[in-house]
C-alpha cells in the first residue's frame, strides 16, 4: 500500500511539473501499459533496478513507464547503454 501512495505521489509530482520541464527533459520510455493498475505494476519491479523510474499517462489512454529525466544528451546515451546490454 505504502508502494502504491509512493507511487501516485510521483506520478502527481510528474503531472504537476511535466509542462515546465518538457522543453529541456527527455524520459527514456520502457514500456507502455493500458491500464494504471498495470503501469504501477511495472514501475515497482523496475525500482529494483532503475532509481529514476516513473509511470504517467501518455495519449490515446496508454501509460509509459520510464526513466528520467534527463536532458537529451543524457537520455540519448542512456538509451543506447541500455540497447547495449
């Protein structure tokens, strides 16, 4: 329960600051789930992994779950360490 409200917390914090840092952030996207439920799934067996994780809704009713943010130079290069493994 307590991952849970963790979890909705980031995703508020995501929401709330997403306009003002989309212009100079990039996320790096791992996978997009169709339910909430499913995105917060994810984004807990992925902690285990990445610090910098986050779950947010994304169009056409889907939910990304990713790392970041980071700036584009930095995200493009995390994306091509993570292709590499």
């Amino acid at each position: 329960m307590l991952n849970r409200i963790l979890l909705l917390c980031a995703l508020f914090i995501s929401f709330s600051t997403l306009p003002a840092r989309a212009q100079t952030t990039s996320w790096v996207q791992l996978e997009a789930q169709s339910s909430l439920r499913a995105a917060e799934a994810s984004a807990r067996e992925y902690v285990l992994e990445f610090s910098d994780i986050a779950a947010f809704a994304i169009s056409g009713g889907w939910y990304a779950v990713a790392i970041g943010p980071y700036g584009r130079d930095a995200a493009e290069t995390r994306l091509r360490q993570l292709r590499a493994e």
